[in-house]
C-alpha cells in the first residue's frame, strides 16, 4: 500500500538550496541598489555568486519582474535591462530577406 505522502515525493525546489537561506533579508533589500563596490548592495552580491542556484533565482526575479532587491547576483536597474533586452524585438537588419533568395521563374 502506498502511503498518500509516498505517492508525490516533495519536488525539491531551488530556494531551498540558495546560498542566501538563514542569511538576514534585509542584506538583499538595501536602500540602494547601486552596483559599485562598497555599496549596500555589495554583500548580497558576494553571497549571490557562491550560490548553486544563482541562475534559478536570476531568471525567477526576471520572468516574474521582481522589481525591489538583490536576486541572482543582479540588481533591479540590472534586471529591467535584461528584461528589455529579451523582449524587444531585434531590429531589422535593413535589407529585404525576400530578394536573396526569391526564385527566378
């Protein structure tokens, strides 16, 4: 007999392998989120790159737009750049892509 707990074993999620579990939040809420060395946001970044998890949370933050703290290593000036980048669409290089190859008939 399968017991109910046994039939979904819990799917185990990416927060709870961040190197940021047990650290203060307030860390990865500074009150400026300027990415300079010395800064407030400093330290939340140094604890972002030692994490196995830096790219989950990175792209987390970016897919729901989380617009307040440090995630992934990234700020939220950072974020809504990549954000921007991976939903503008890419210019048009300016030539006609129907001439090169058209068919002669």
């Amino acid at each position: 007999m399968i017991r109910s707990g046994d039939e979904h074993p819990a799917t185990p999620d990416w927060r709870d392998q961040a190197a940021c579990v047990g650290e203060d939040p307030e860390i990865f809420f500074p009150l400026s989120d300027v990415a300079v060395p010395g800064t407030e946001a400093s330290l939340a970044r140094a604890i972002c790159r030692r994490c196995a998890v830096l790219g989950a949370c990175r792209a987390w933050a970016i897919e729901h737009g989380e617009d307040d703290g440090i995630w992934g290593a990234t700020t939220a000036a950072q974020r809504r750049v990549i954000r921007r980048a991976t939903t503008e669409p890419a210019p048009a290089s300016g030539r006609y892509r129907g001439q090169a190859g058209a068919s002669r008939t």
